[in-house]
C-alpha cells in the first residue's frame, strides 16, 4: 500500500475556515521551516539547484552543480550534482558521494577539459532510474550531456553503448521529458552554421541511442528566419497525443536587437505540428507591448493541449518583469486568460530589483497556478513565489496578495528560488542561500508553502496533520469484487443499479457490472500530465484492457467508508465527455453519521460529435465527514458514465473542541 504523507497546519481548536493566509513556511518541514543541504568548503562551497522532483515516498530530489572555490585560482570548478532531503526536508544520509555530507552526490567529470558542468533537467522513471540533462563549457567543447543514473545516483556506465553518458556538441541543453515509448527528448540551443544560437530538440532511445528517425536526422530544429538571428529554448512539455510543446525566446527584432516569445508544438516524431499557429511555430508578443526583450521560462500542457507558460517582459523603465501567459490548443492567445482578455497576466513585485524571471511552474490538483521566481535586488534577494487561478488572478489568500516573499537567509546576503515541485499538492521551492556573508558557503535550501486554516498565530506548539494520498499504484490490476478495504478505506456497494442515457437507452445493473477495477493505466499518463500517478487507477464496472493500454469503466454508485473524520476530500479524475455521456450529473457527497453534510457535482459537458476523454480535480470539504458517496443520475434516474479515478487525498479533521 502506497500512503504518502505531507505536514500541514491545523490550529487544535479550529474547524474549517477560508485560508488566511496561504504560502506560509510550514513549521514541520526541515528545521522551524527551513531546510538546508551544506557542504564544508573542503569538498565545494557553492550548491545550486536548477530542478527538482517529489518522489513517490515524498523525498525531495534536486538537480543542479556543485562549485569548489580554488585559492589564487578564481575559474570554476563545477560538477553536476544531485541532491536528496527526506519528505520531511532533513538530508537523506544515504544518498551521499562523501558520507559527511548527507544529501550530497557530487558527479565525476563529465566531460573532461570543461570547468563547469551543471545539471539544467531531471526526470524519473517508473523503476527508480533517474535521468538528468544539462551543460558542459568554459575552457573545453560546449557540449550538451545527457546521463542515466540509479536510485542511488550511481551513473550508468552501460548508457549511450557504454559511453556512460550521450552527448551533443556545440550545444546547451535546459529541459528534458520521457516519451511514452521510452524515449527521451531534450531541448536547448546549438551553434549551427552562421547561426549562433539555433532553439533545437532531439531524441534518444532509452539506452541512449540517437533517435535518426527523429526530426531531421535525430534533430528537430527551429532555424533562423534572418541569418544570424538566434532562438533560446528553455522549457519543455508533452501534451496529448505526444506531441512536444517548446517555449523560449527568438529575436525577432534582429540580431543582437531583443527578442520575443517563442512557442512551438512538434509531432511525436519530431516535426512541427502545423495545425498548431499555422506553420508549428509561434513568435509572439502581447499587443500594444512596447517590449523588446521577452521570453518564456516555464510552461504547462494541459490534457485537451492548452499551454499556461510563466515569462519575462521588459518595461519601460529597462527593469525586467514576470508574466504569466496562455495559448489555446490552436496556438492563438486565450482571450479567457489574463488582464481583460489579453491572455496575459503581469505579476509585480520586488519593485527595487533590477531584474525577475519564472524559475518553476506547477499546477495544483484544483487548477490554481504557482510559479517560483528570481529577483535581482541590489544587496539582497528572497525565495518569491505566487499563485494565481486557472486564468491568471493572483490568490488573495496566498502570501500578501498572492504573492509570498520568503528570506532563508535574515543574518546572510541572499536567497534565491531557482526550483520549484510540488510534494503532493504542495509546493516546495529550492534554491541556494547565503547563509553568512562571511564564509564562502553557499547552501541548497529549500521551504514548504502551507495553507494555514485560521488566524492563530504558531508556536512550537502546533499540530501537525498529515493527509493520506492513495494512488493504488502498489496492486495489481484486475477485479476487486464489489467490496474491498485498501489503505484503510472500505470501498462497497460498487454501482448494482439498473440506469438510463441522455439518448434514452438503458441498460440493466447486470450489464452495466458490479466491480471495483483496478485499471493499469500506464498509457493513459504522458497525454494527461498532472492527472493521477502512473501506473494504475481505480475505475468500475465489468470489465476491463489487460497490460498497459486502459479502459474507463461504468459509475453508477461508490460507497467509501473512511478510517477517520476527515475534512477535505480531493481526487484526480477521467472521464468521456460529449457522445451519449453528455449531460449526466456526476454527484460527490460527503456524510457524517450517515447525514449529508456537503455535496459537489459536475455535470459532463454536451459539445456533440463523438465521445472524447477529459479530465478535471474534484474537491469536497467540510468540518467533518466519515463517509464519501459517488454516483452519476440523468434527470432523477441513475445513470453510469465512464469514469476513472487517482490520487485520492484525505485531510483529517482537527478534533472537536472540548
């Protein structure tokens, strides 16, 4: 049974309230809130961390380099490093290169004759294997690297037909996915011909072999319109039907002139995708913007191919700021996001910085968007994060005014968020921090962002409560009866009810079927980023696909006896939509003592033509609840469409007050 766990703040005595405020250090997490890896100033001074990922037991890994300062000596000397706290943000010792540095896996030499060598992308595969991207220069060859390594962190000496690690000249690469076939891609810029910087992708197969199938002989590039002009790719996506959504910068204004947003979708073999922005490739600005320096950091797909992407633009006073954007599936601007249609959002703070750029980007299980960001503040610097909704409104009820403003460093000169990855629902910014403006030091710290419930003010004296994440990922598919208990939920009274259709057919409880199912789902996941964790989920019925491929079954009616009083409810779901599901009513409703004491519904979308799968996050809450009842109806009848769930998250009610 897979249960991951993560601390949030209840005060003792509260019941539930609206979220006032969000964003706040939790106090469980590493030290009072804060978390820091370190090293000695013997084996390196300076850690950075430039991604980072939750594993499946809540640890926290971190990609980025390590510097060693020299004496008399002031070129770098970096190596790729990972990095490993505990769920609760406190250094794995197991995961060490030099057992007096907990936490700490400093690379051997990459590529020999470069001085700096920084890992940029990490990714992780089902079976614990990690692999990682990133950059080697200064003093040697540009050369783009790509590595496979265990859970342990050893390197993979098998990799790239034994060469340990698959490498692309003269290139930078920033961003890495794996494909559903195994495949890896990755994205940055090269030196190609007159071009300085040319935005490229390629792929290798698993074992590391370059993909010539892939592209133009294993490239896929976006090359200069104007000779000389040079495009950046920094951000990396896949998106239904596999399909690779890149986004960066390109100057369009000329050579060595500014740039603007850049923005392409390529087929899964590696070609653009002209039914995206007409050609496949999109450079863009907002309207009526004066700016000339314009990029896009970070980016998500959703599962119908929308794109929200978190950027950089340039005001009139030269000071660069973030700004969050969205473009639709076809790839023109989404008029629902933003600033009165403009599908742009402006994200103002750190007035005094010089300088902000989106360093992370995550959605939340409910849609809200958090992002981490840098600030160039002469003297000093702070964690930045904020969160917004689905279109781009900065949350009220997170940090002040949706932005949160964190200093890991109150005695030091600087801290500075350059990862971001959400435990669970949670999210957890990393960065290096300069704890003592005295020592050469630089540590990887990192927080965890909590929604605190009321207004209590934390001392040592808080609760600590831990939500239960049931993914069913550790049982085999196949049939579950129509009752069984699973991570201390009794799962009854599966469907068992005879149902009618908006196209008025019906069908009896028999046909229909009786069973919890749980459904390997393993294809489901790279055209669904964010919905559920691969391999399985749970779905119904009475029936479904042996192996990887899925089925979504029937719902008429699910019965969950929790193992405690719990105050929030929230699960990743998919369904079909349109077709002769449009227009059921799909009901949630949470009971105490057998007494209905909230209720959400959703009813499935009706656009007609075919069927098609969606998805979505439902989220019930109350003061406290022992019972959640799933069930589908059309008109008053019961009905039964098809409907998969995941990621199952339970918040345990705080204790009644005495």
């Amino acid at each position: 049974m897979i249960l991951r766990t993560l601390s949030l703040l209840l005060a003792a005595a509260s019941g539930i309230a609206c979220a006032t405020p969000g964003g706040v250090p939790d106090p469980g997490f590493g030290d009072h809130g804060f978390a820091f890896l370190s090293l000695d100033g013997v084996e390196g001074h300076e850690l950075r961390a430039g991604a980072a990922l939750a594993l499946p037991d809540g640890s926290l890994l971190y990609g980025g380099s390590r510097n060693l300062r020299v004496a008399g000596n002031p070129d770098p000397h970096v190596r790729a490093m990972l990095a490993r706290m505990h769920a609760d943000g406190s250094p794995d010792e197991t995961f060490n290169t030099d057992p007096a540095l907990p936490g700490i896996r400093v690379m051997d030499d990459l590529v020999p004759g470069t001085a700096s060598q920084q890992i940029e992308a990490i990714a992780r595969l089902a079976d614990g294997t990690i692999l990682a991207t990133g950059t080697a220069t200064a003093f040697g060859p540009l050369t783009c690297f790509v590595i496979r390594l265990d859970a342990g962190g050893n390197r993979d000496a098998t990799f790239a037909d034994g060469a340990g690690l698959a490498t692309i000249p003269r290139a930078h690469c920033h961003a890495l996915v794996v494909d559903a076939d195994g495949g890896i891609v990755v994205a940055g810029e090269r030196i190609h011909g007159t071009t300085p910087n040319e935005g490229f992708l390629a792929r290798f197969d698993a074992d590391g072999t370059p993909d010539a199938a892939f592209g133009n002989g294993g490239i896929a590039s976006l090359p200069a319109v104007v000779e000389d002009e040079s495009g950046y790719l920094g951000t990396l996506a896949i998106g239904p039907r596999g399909v690779l959504v890149v986004g960066g910068s390109y100057e369009a204004f000329g050579a060595g002139m500014g740039a603007d947003f850049s923005l392409a979708r390529f087929t899964a073999d590696g070609q653009l995708d002209t039914t995206f922005a007409g050609s496949g490739w999109r450079v863009f600005h907002a309207d009526g913007d004066a700016s000339t320096f314009n990029g896009i950091d970070r980016l998500l797909v959703d599962g119908g191919g929308a794109i929200v992407f978190g950027g950089h633009r340039q005001d009139a006073q030269g000071s660069v700021q973030v700004v969050l954007g969205a473009v639709a599936v076809d790839g023109s601007t989404d008029t629902t996001f933003g600033n009165a249609g403009s599908g742009f959002a402006p994200i103002d703070f750190a007035p005094d910085a010089a300088a902000r750029y989106v360093t992370g980007l995550v959605r939340q299980s409910g849609g809200a968007l958090v992002a981490s960001a840098t600030e160039a503040v002469p003297g000093r610097s702070d964690f930045v994060a904020f969160r917004t909704d689905a279109h781009g409104v900065l949350d009220p009820q997170f940090g002040s005014a949706g932005i949160a403003s964190i200093d890991l460093a109150p005695t030091g000169t600087y801290s500075n968020a350059t990862a971001l990855v959400l435990q669970g629902d949670v999210p957890v910014v990393a960065g290096p921090v300069k704890r003592d403006p005295s020592s050469l030091l630089v540590d990887l710290g990192a927080v965890r962002l909590v929604d605190v419930l009321d207004d209590t003010i934390f001392t040592d004296d808080f609760d600590v409560v831990h939500p239960l994440i049931v993914d069913f990922d550790d049982l085999t598919e196949g049939f579950e009866g129509n009752a069984f208990d699973y991570a201390g939920i009794h799962f009854h009274d599966c469907n068992g009810l005879d149902v009618t259709f908006p196209d008025g057919s019906t069908s009896t409880a028999e046909l229909v079927g009786d069973q919890y199912i749980i459904e390997n789902a393993t294809l489901f996941y790279p055209d669904f980023p964010g919905i559920g964790s691969s391999p399985n989920m749970l779905t119904f019925g009475g029936g479904y696909i042996n192996g990887d491929n899925f089925s979504i079954g029937a719902l008429s009616r699910a019965i969950l006896d929790l193992p405690t009083r719990m105050s929030a409810a929230r699960f990743d779901m998919a369904y079909y939509e349109n077709g002769p599901w449009g227009g059921i009513v799909l009901h949630v409703e949470a009971l105490l003592g057998g007494e209905i004491v909230a209720t959400r519904t959703l009813t499935i979308a009706n656009g007609g033509g075919r069927d098609n799968i969606a998805t979505t996050s439902m989220l019930i809450e109350a003061a406290a609840f022992d019972t959640l009842h799933l069930y589908a109806t059309f008109g008053d009848q019961p009905s039964a469409p098809r409907v998969m769930i995941d990621n199952l998250t339970l918040t345990p009610a705080p204790p009644p007050a005495p």
